[in-house]
C-alpha cells in the first residue's frame, strides 16, 4: 500500500544512492541531504552541528531503506536524528517512519507517533489499524476504523480490505456485514480487492449465498476472487458447488494455483472421494504443488481420513521434511487414528531431525499419552513444553489437562487450570469429562457450575459430562436443572444432548421422562434408539425394550451391538428366554454381527436366571471363543440365586484363574456356601481373602435431599438425624409386621442367631435411606435410593410392604437394575 502512494507522489525522490557511505568524510566531494541523515545516524553525533538544509524525502528514503534491511535499530537512529535536526517531516514521511516502526512490531512506538502527527491521512490510518490487527490489539484497531471515518478521510480498497480483515479475525461477521454496506454506497463492490475481502468475511459466517452475490458482482475476476468463492463452498459443506465453480474457472482459461488446489481436496475429503483426492494429487504432482505446505496437508488429511493412513505418510515421506507443520499434522493423525506408537516414532524422528515442536505437535503427542495412559511420557513433554515455554499456549494446556485427567492425576490437571488466567470452554470441558470419567460426578458437576457462573459458553461436550455426572450420583433433581438450561439454548434440538438427556434421566431412575425427551426429539440417530432401548432393560421394562426394537427397525434404522446387548438384557432381566434366544441368532444370521463377550454374557446370564444351568453351561462350552471373567460371573450369579454350590465352584475356580484378585467372585463364593449353611467353606474363603488382601466393598446407600446426596452404611449411626432415622426405622417395623410381613433372616449371612440377624437387616443402608427421605421429603413425592450392591431379598420383599402403606413410589437402583415400588408392587415382578 505505501508503494502506491510513493508511486503516485507529485514530488519527485532525490537521485543520490541510499548506499551507506564507507569512506572518509574529507574524501566525499558533494553530499546529499538524504545521505548525510544516514551518516549521522550511523557515525555519531559528530555530524549533528554541520549546517544542512532539512530535507523529508531524504528521510524517508532512509526509512524505507531500513524497513528493506528489517534494520529497526538504524531505523531508530535516524528518526533520532530528524528530531534533533529540526523534526520537519511531511505527512509523506511520517506515513513511512509509521509504517516503520509497524514493520518492526514497536506498536507502541507506532501509536505514540500517530498521536504527535500533525495531520493524518487515510495512509495513515490503514497503517496502524493493520499494525494493531497483526499484535491482537482488535478493539483498538476497530476503533480507530471508526474514527477514520468519523473524521472524514477517504474509503478506498485499502481502507476497506483491512478492515475486513479485521471483522474475520474478530470473528464479527456483524461488523463485516457493516463496512459491506458502506462498500455498497461508495461503488466499490465490483473491485477485485474488496470483492476477495468480502468472500473471506461471508465465507466465515457461513453466508454462502450472499458471498456468491459478491463473488457474481466483481469485474474481472482473477485467480484470487475464483479461489475465494471456491475455498467458501469448501469450507460450508458445498463440496459440489466448489467442484462445478472449478469447472467455470478452467474454463475461462484460469489454472488453479495451490490455494486452489487445498480447497478441491477440501472438498473431496467432504465428499469422502479418495478418488477425486488421487486425480488431484495427480495434478498437484504434474504441476510440482505437491511440495507446498498447503497442499500436503491437505493430502495428508484426505488419505488419512478416508483412505489408508499408510497413503499418508507416503505423501509424508515425498516431500521436504522441515516444516514443522506438516510433522504435527502427520502425528495428530496416528493420533486420532489410535495408532500411538507411529505418533511417538514420529515425533522422535522430528527432534532427531533438529525441528522445533510447537504448540499443536505438543498437543498431539500429548493426545498419544493420554491414549495410552502414559503419564511418565506425559510428565516428560510437560517439562519439555516449559523448556520451550510454550506452557502458556491453550492448545497445549488443554493437552496437558487431559493427560493428566485420563492417566487418573486430577490433582495435576486441576492445578494447571487454576493457573489459567482466563481458561476457555475446552479448559473447563477437559476438567469436567476428567472428573465424570473418573466417577467424581459432584465435583464434575461443581465445576459445571463455576463455568455457568463465569459465563464461559457451553457446548455439547459441557451439557453431555454434566448429565452423565448426574447419571452417575442419581441426582434427577440436577438433571432437570440442567435440562432447563439446555431448553433455553439453540441446543435445544442437538441430537448428542438429547442423547445425554435420556441416558441421565433413565440412569436417575425416571424413565417417564427420559421417554419424553425421546419423544420430543425431531430426529433419531441410532444411539437415541439404543439409549433408551438399554434404559427400558435397566428399569426390567422387557416388553418397551423390544417394542421399541421393532419401531427402530420399521423406521429402517440398522441395529448394532450395543443395540442388541440392550435387546438380550432385556430379555434377561424379564426372562424371555425363548426371545433372547431368537434375537442372539438373528444377531450373525439377519444382520451379521459378531457377537461379543458382553452378548455371551447376557445370554448366560438369561439362561442362568431362568433356571437353566446345565444349557447356560453348554453355551459356554460351545462359545467360539475363551469365556472371560464377565462370563463366568454371569453363571456364578445364577449359582447363587439357585443355591447350586457345585457348578457355582466350578465357575469361581474359572474366574480366579483369570483374576486371582476378583472381589466380587470372592464374595458371591462367601455367599453361596453361607445360603447353604457351609460355614466352614465360608471361613477359608474369608481367610483366603485376607490372605491375599482382597476386602470386601461394604454396602452403601445413598439418597438425593434437595440437589445434597447423604449417603449411608449398613448400621451407620455417623448422620445427624441417626435418632430420628432410627425412630422412623422403629414405626415402619411396627407397620410392617402387622401388615403380615414375616422378616427373611437367612439373607443375612452369617453364623449368629435369628433374633440379631433380624436387627441387622433393619439396619441396611437402603432403609436408612428410605427412612431419611419419609423424613425429609414431602409427603406424596417420589423416593429414590441408590445401592452400590445388589438388592437383597428381605429389604426387597419390605419396600413392597412400604410402598403399600406410606402410598407413595419409592424407586431403587442397584448394582445391576432399578426396582420402582408402587402399592406393593415392584416392576420387576420378583425376577431379579
């Protein structure tokens, strides 16, 4: 832009060469007033005394001289000089020394000028907006558009391109919208230049009809505007637009250069063509752009994606190996591509090749440590990154965040985010995915709430991991907080956070709503089918479970495999033994899936259940592949419920082969022997336990009371309200027994008499539960408990008796399902 003005200049530059002057001053026969400046900035203040007359062009051309040389300390020499030489410089001059000093990165410098100047002019401007927009200072330079034009100086091309530019990295498509109409008046809308700009600024709000209204209105469009419009359908999901504007072009006799070029693979890769992106890599290579940066990249993005990785690396391995871009793409693709080893091989090759890592290399081998749950790789990049202070960069703090998350270090990762100064969504969604898949759901769900209260934006991952956080403590009161939130937001109608909302609402037990949502939806993808298919097999609602299976596949939606591990725990927990049977067939025969150990798990599981050991047992033998401990455990559980301690010993030997320190085996072995009175069996079980240090997970409780969880222990007395607790405890078993109920005291397994095995059971976790909520939850609302064991069959065969006499719904979700007590009933039938 400056040398437009300096071409357009009515004054003319004075001849003498800018060439810095080497030789002694007595042996100069003539000086030039443009030389003398340089001099005098270079040799001292020796010369400041020698009467010359000021000359501005003189110093401008110094300026400009230093601005070609990238010199800034001679730059600032000479401006020293000026000042003491009389400080006379034009506007011409000044505009120069302006845009020196905003070559040079000295923003300050450019700014304090710019308030001295005397007079401005539209150079002027347009030089420190763009001085400001390159530093990150963008509202400043936004405001001096404004007064710009407030000030009446001239709107041209230049003017208008900047500013542009400006409304993009602002990322206010609103501004851009502004300056258009501006653009509209003044008749530069046909420009080339402006008519580029503008392509820029709709194509990144996603405008594509209005930049085609641009694009259609510039005259004399050149490769640049054919690029624009073609990179603006490529990057909006106008892969065929972008392609049938490429043939418009080649056919206006304009070739493609390798902006071109990155955005035809662009669209090709939206089009998951890897033939497309082979014939454009044929023309990259006939036309020697397959070496530029750009488009390899793109290359690498198209074959990695949708064609072979292998592909990749070839295009990889072809071209110059020193752009550090083009090592972190190659290593975030193994990355995602899971393929972990070749990502760290990699990287190491690209520090043996003495290239720089920078923030996005760090962020991919760090997405490696966090895939392989290597912490000690993750701590050795971490003190890397600090060496290369690059411990600042969002990118590879979120990085470090999630490294230290998965690898179960959330000690770590909350300490790198409280030194964030301003931590964006993806800071805040690392730590909260990081504490939800750890099982921390009230800390997940502590910082959802600082991150509404900092009024940090929310996404689909932030709405997901607080509605599974809920999911895992139970709190549906939460959940619905949430859901208010959601409802109030354009992701209202997003089909992942409908997902999450259903899953929340079927794992806090209230399935009525969790069907609504379903309900509510606009679209299904699979996962809401299979969400709520596998919540109505939580809830033992079989026959909705396969209801809704049949709607799925009437509206032609292909069941997968978790689709039918939904399906046949369905049938386990109703026991449709003939219908599982059916379903686990036409899993291979009708839709040729293979089924997995979770499958044979859920049909030995049916089979066991229903009483039918000896066909679960064949089952197991006749399974293709080695049954693992989720299998055996299956059948194990079914001993249990049968009593048949010989094939349950046989199924705890088969465990304990594979996991020597399975506690639930040990436990289920406990209790099987004690259900038949074998107590010495019982005491060598317990002294092996001992013996190898496996504890027994003591059961627990726990209840949701105005959006606060109490938990409870069998017998706990630690609760402030133990006293009333226990009086409730005491009317509820006076209710009971003159209902009829008669206490099953074998559940209590131990070798005590029957009248302390009775006062141990009214003391289970789940009624000290039940009685805290009779305490505090208004007369007539539902109670829900959550168990982290199974339910046993007294404190089952009791919350009927309840629910009958308080007339009131009590819900209670253990280990494996929920029971939903009302006036006796429960609905899982007595089949758990």
């Amino acid at each position: 832009m400056i040398k437009h003005f300096q071409s357009s200049a009515t004054k003319t530059w004075p001849i003498h060469s800018l060439i810095r002057q080497t030789v002694p001053l007595v042996s100069v026969p003539r000086w030039s007033y443009q030389s003398e400046a340089v001099l005098l900035a270079d040799e001292g203040d020796i010369y400041v005394s020698r009467p010359a007359k000021f000359d501005s062009y003189a110093y401008a051309r110094a300026f400009q001289e230093c601005i070609n040389q990238g010199n800034h300390v001679r730059g600032k020499a000479v401006h020293g000089h000026s000042l003491k030489s009389g400080d006379c410089l034009d506007l011409f001059c000044l505009n120069i020394l302006l845009n020196m000093y905003a070559k040079f990165d000295v923003v300050d410098e450019s700014c304090k000028l710019f308030a001295e100047m005397p007079t401005r002019n539209m150079v002027s401007f347009v030089t420190l907006i763009q001085a400001l927009t390159k530093c990150g200072r963008l509202l400043e330079a936004s405001q001096l558009f404004r007064r710009l034009h407030k000030e009446g100086h001239e709107l041209n091309q230049f003017v208008f391109t900047t500013v542009l530019k400006l409304s993009v990295i602002m990322e206010l498509p609103e501004f851009g919208w502004c300056v258009h109409a501006s653009i509209s008046k003044l008749g530069h809308e046909s420009n080339v230049y402006v008519g580029a700009a503008l392509l820029d600024t709709y194509s990144f709000s996603g405008h594509v009809f209005d930049a085609k209204k641009v694009f259609d209105g510039i005259v004399g469009k050149d490769i640049v505007a054919w690029t624009g419009m073609i990179s603006c359908y490529a990057d909006n999901a106008c892969a065929e637009d972008a392609l049938q504007l490429y043939s418009g072009m080649i056919m206006v006799g304009l070739k493609p250069n390798n902006f071109t070029l990155t955005s035809l693979i662009k669209a090709a890769a939206s089009l998951s063509s890897v033939a497309l992106g082979k014939t454009l890599h044929g023309y990259s290579i006939k036309t020697s752009y397959t070496l530029d940066p750009y488009v390899c990249g793109s290359l690498l993005d198209i074959y990695a994606k949708y064609g072979d990785i292998e592909d990749a690396r070839a295009v990889f391995e072809a071209v110059p190996q020193n752009d550090v871009i083009l090592w972190s793409f190659m290593i975030a693709r193994y990355a995602q591509a899971d393929q972990n080893e070749e990502a760290l091989s990699l990287f190491r090759q690209m520090m043996h090749a003495s290239i720089e890592p920078n923030e996005y290399s760090f962020s991919s081998v760090l997405q490696v440590c966090a895939n392989i749950r290597g912490l000690n790789m993750g701590r050795q990049i971490h003190s890397h990154v600090v060496k290369m202070g690059l411990d600042s960069e969002f990118f590879v703090v979120n990085a470090l965040m999630n490294v230290y998350a998965k690898c179960g270090n959330l000690e770590a990762s909350m300490e790198i985010f409280s030194c964030l100064s301003n931590g964006n969504d993806v800071s805040w969604n690392t730590l909260i995915v990081g504490y939800t898949q750890q099982g921390f759901g009230e800390d997940a769900l502590r910082l959802f709430y600082q991150m509404h209260i900092a009024q940090v934006p929310k996404t689909q991952v932030t709405y997901s991991s607080a509605l599974q956080a809920c999911a895992i403590i139970a709190s549906v009161e939460q959940a619905r907080q949430i859901h208010s939130l959601i409802s109030k937001t354009n992701l209202s109608d997003d089909v992942v956070v409908s997902n999450s909302l259903i899953d929340s609402y079927a794992k806090c037990g209230n399935i009525k709503d969790a069907r609504k949502v379903f309900d509510a939806m606009i679209e299904h993808d699979l996962i809401s089918w299979n969400t709520m298919i596998c919540g109505y097999a939580a809830h033992s609602l079989g026959n909705d479970a396969l209801s809704l299976f049949h709607q799925m596949k009437e509206h032609n939606i292909k069941p997968n495999s978790v689709t039918f591990v939904g399906v046949l725990s369905a049938c386990s927990n109703v026991g449709l033994v003939h219908h599982g049977l059916n379903y686990f067939n036409s899993m291979s025969e009708e839709y040729c899936i293979n089924p997995s150990m979770e499958h044979y798990a859920c049909m030995v599981r049916l089979l066991g259940r229903s009483g039918l050991l000896n066909d679960a047992m064949e089952f197991i033998d006749q399974m293709p592949v080695e049954p693992n401990v989720m299998v055996w455990r299956a059948l194990l559980g079914a001993c249990l419920v049968h009593k048949n301690i010989h094939l349950g010993s046989l199924c705890a030997e088969k465990v304990l082969e594979i996991d020597p320190q399975d506690e639930t085996t040990y436990v289920l072995m406990s209790n099987l022997y004690a259900s038949g009175r074998s107590w010495e069996h019982v005491a060598l079980v317990r002294k092996s336990m001992r013996a190898k240090g496996v504890k027994k997970e003591p059961g627990c409780s726990w209840i949701e009371i105005q959006s606060e969880i109490h938990s409870f222990c069998m017998g706990d007395n630690s609760h402030p309200d133990t006293r009333l607790i226990h009086a409730m405890l005491e009317w509820l078993n006076v209710k009971v027994n003159r209902a009829g109920y008669i206490s099953n005291v074998n559940v209590v397994l131990h070798d005590i008499d029957d009248d302390q095995k009775e006062r141990l059971v009214w003391v289970h976790s789940e009624r000290l539960a039940l009685a805290f909520g009779l305490i505090k939850l208004r007369p007539g609302s539902r109670i829900c408990i959550i168990k982290n064991l199974r339910f046993c069959q007294d404190c089952h065969a009791v919350f009927k008796e309840i629910s009958k006499i308080i007339q009131r719904q009590i819900t209670v979700r253990d280990i494996n399902r929920f029971h939903h007590f009302e006036d006796g009933i429960c609905s899982c039938g007595d089949y758990w």
